[in-house]
C-alpha cells in the first residue's frame, strides 16, 4: 500500500460505520472470483446511508472445495466489531466492498491496526477531519465490563522462544502471573506485520490458543490470512486479560517470515505450494506488462531471484495475453491492470486460489492458480538507473507480489521484500527471507 492509503480510503469511501460481523456466506462471483457477504449489526454511522442491518463484500472466500485469498484484503469472521470503510466498486457490478477494518474492544474501547490512535474516540475524529461527517447512533454501546476472579495487574516475566516464524504452528509460552485462570475475553496482541509493526493486531479466540492460566499462555504464532487476518510481526507482544487488564513484554518477538494459513471451521488449516503435472507453476504474461516493461526480461529476473533464494519453480510462459482479469481460470496471471481496476492506493494485488484436501492432519489447501495484478495507474520505473522522483521500481513491486505467491505474508523488516510498503530502497538492497 501507498503512504496515504488511509486517507484515500477515508475520503473516497461510500460507507463508514462501526458495527458487529452478526452472518456470512461466500459467493461465486460473475467474475470468476469468490466474494463473502458479510452481514452487520450496525451501532453507529459516521457516513452514508447505513440501515440497522447492513451487508459489506469482502474479496476471497471459500465456496465449495475451493478457497481464494486476496492480498491485500479485508478478512472478517463472525463476531468481529470494529469499523469498517467500504466503496462501491464500479468493476465488480458496484458491490460495495471493504477498503479497510479496524477492530474495537468493546470491554474497554481500545482500537487495533492504527498507528497513534488506540481509543474509539480518537479513531472518530480521525474520520470526522477526513470526510467532514457527523455521527448517527442506531444502536447503543455499552462497555462490556466482564467480573474476572481476579483484578490484579497482569505481569509478564518473560516469552520464548524469541526467534520465531509464523503461520508455522511455532509455539510460544508466556509466563507470568494474573493472566486469569481462564481466557475468557482475553487475548494476545501482536506487533501487525501489515503495517510494519506500528500498531497492534489482537489474536481473537480460536485454534491458535492452545491452554490459558494464570500463569502461564500458550499459543502458535499467528499468521490467519482468510476470516481473521493477525499476522504477527517483529516486536514486543501484549496480554490483554478477560477484565480489560494489559501488559506489555519487555522482550522483543523476532518473527522471520509468515507464511498464510486458514482458520476454516473453527480448525486451524495449512496451505501448501503443489505445482501442476510439470512440477511447477507456470505464470503467462499479459500484454501491458510487456509493453511498460519493454518486454518480458524484467519478469524472467524476478521469478528466477526467487527461485535462486527458495527453489520454488515458478517459471514464465512464451505466451502473451490481453486479458487483465483475474479469475480462477487456470491460467497464471502476471500482469499489469487496467485503468482504475486497482484501488488507487495499491501498488499491486495477489489472488490464490486453493483446492480443500482432507488428510491425516486436517483439511489442507493445495495452492493451484496465481494472479498477480500492478496498478497500472502508477508511475512505474523499469529502468536500470535509481527511479526517478514521484515513481516506483516495477521490479522491486514484482519481487513482493511473488513473494505472496510463495504463501508469505508481511514482515516487519524494511530490508525484506515483504515489508507491507514501498521504501526507498534500490532493488539490490532488498533481500529474501524464506524458510
């Protein structure tokens, strides 16, 4: 995402409301792709036109034995409270879909996922600057104060390993005393690896939570990309009891990479690279890709750096197509969108699609098509020099959106290509993390 993401989304935004995720139901959209209909208890409305029960489109979804998880997307589950911002989209039949969601603990009104902005109130004057809107309540919030057994300050003597990876089923402990003899509405909180770690993103009760006393917490290291979206980036973490009591580690949590994985059924699920009867994946160019890059060098370099890192087959097709569609196809996309296709604070998208598998383990999702989309409406360099001022480095764009092809999700090092946004930084300063 761009710098000014935020603002963008603000100020051209259709709807912004805070509500409760209360129904869901994924869809195969005409376009070949899965959407999820997220149904809203709606409490207030801070713009547009809001009813008491609203529904809001998210891309990705499961529908059938197929999963597909956009990158980057909103992801909601049942239950979810906070504040969501969402658009008409002219390209997808004007659903009106989620641009961005930020969680709200109701116990004590504290927001996730915003830099510099942790209380619901500030949260709205944020929103009233940028779209100049008032607030309408349709339903009335009440802090949910839960009776804990016990109120003492939570405190946290240490959590290990330090050095982990996420989305891997790694386990950390945290020990220490007052957490509550049980989770209740507790949770952990992680460092959001979507926004280079400079806000929080809590953990919401589910499979990653393996046991909770008082003294001690264990749970894997969280990487959910599709129905909860914590990924976990380098830093401190925090304990949040079921009373609304903190504290936050003095100990930093170093997370080397993230890899996706599925919360489905209440189950936690592996995703997993597969290839095709060639033993790979094979992406096909699309013809304004080819034309702004001068060709299909740039493209070749970029799947071939990660192979040297990694050793995953991704190979490029002699073909070339004029499609800019993304849709489950069998065909491997890499290419450039059309005018307005991409919200104008994406520098890229990445779709997988995954094929449900039952095994030994639990369901698994075979990885079995990429489409990977530039913004064409960005001002892209190619060349071999530094890029000019006001524009970014194609090759270095291309290097992240193969990185989501390889199932890795953000990381909180500005030296990696999976840093959530552009830097300036030459594509030779830019390194790989892989497992």
């Amino acid at each position: 995402m761009l710098p000014s993401a935020l603002e963008t989304q603000l100020q051209e935004s259709t709807d912004i409301f805070e509500g409760r995720v209360s129904y869901q139901e994924s869809f195969m959209g005409d376009d070949g792709n899965i959407y999820t209909a997220n149904q809203f208890e709606v409490y207030r409305v801070l713009k547009g036109n809001v009813g008491f029960n609203y529904t809001i489109v998210t891309e990705g979804g499961i529908y059938g034995d197929l999963m597909q998880v956009v990158t980057p997307s909103v992801g909601l589950a049942i239950g979810d409270y906070g504040l969501i911002v969402s658009k008409t989209d002219m390209f997808r039949s004007s659903m009106n879909v989620a641009q961005t969601f930020y969680p709200i603990n109701e116990t004590n009104g504290e927001v996730f996922r915003l830099k510099g902005i942790d209380q619901r109130e500030q949260l709205y004057e944020l929103v009233s600057r940028a779209t100049a809107t008032n607030i309408i309540e349709l339903r009335r919030i009440s802090l949910e104060i839960e009776s804990a057994e016990n109120r003492a300050a939570p405190q946290i003597a240490s959590i290990g390993p330090v050095q982990v990876t996420a989305g891997t089923q790694t386990v950390i402990t945290i020990t220490g005393q007052n957490f509550g003899q049980e989770q209740g509405n507790g949770y952990v909180a992680f460092h959001n690896a979507d926004d280079g770690g400079q806000s929080f993103v809590s953990l919401a009760h589910g499979p990653h939570y393996l046991s909770w006393s008082d003294t001690e917490i264990q749970l894997y290291v969280p990487s959910a990309t599709l129905y909860n979206q914590a990924v976990a980036g380098t830093g401190t973490i925090r304990v949040v009891t079921g009373s609304g009591n903190s504290i936050e580690s003095v100990q930093n949590l170093s997370v080397r990479y993230a890899k996706s994985e599925v919360i489905y059924s209440s189950q936690l699920s592996s995703t997993l690279l597969v290839g095709n009867q060639s033993g790979g994946y094979v992406f096909t160019p699309n013809a304004n890709l080819v034309t702004a890059s001068g060709g299909t060098e740039l493209a070749h370099d970029v799947l071939e750096k990660w192979a040297c890192n990694t050793g995953v087959n991704f190979r490029l097709a002699d073909e070339v197509v004029n499609s800019n569609e993304y849709a489950y196809d069998e065909v491997n996309l890499l290419g450039l969108s059309a005018p307005g296709q991409l919200p104008n604070y994406l520098l890229g998208r990445t779709v997988t699609t995954f094929s449900g598998c039952g095994g030994t383990d639990g369901l698994q999702w075979n990885l079995v098509e990429i489409d990977i989309l530039l913004n064409s409406d960005i001002a892209w360099w190619t060349g071999e020099d530094h890029p000019m001022p006001g524009t970014f480095d194609m090759e270095t764009a291309l290097l992240h959106e193969v990185g989501h092809a390889h199932l890795l999700q953000h990381n909180n090092n500005q030296a990696s290509s999976m840093y959530f946004q552009p830097l300036i930084l030459w594509r030779e300063q830019i390194f790989i993390l892989h497992g």
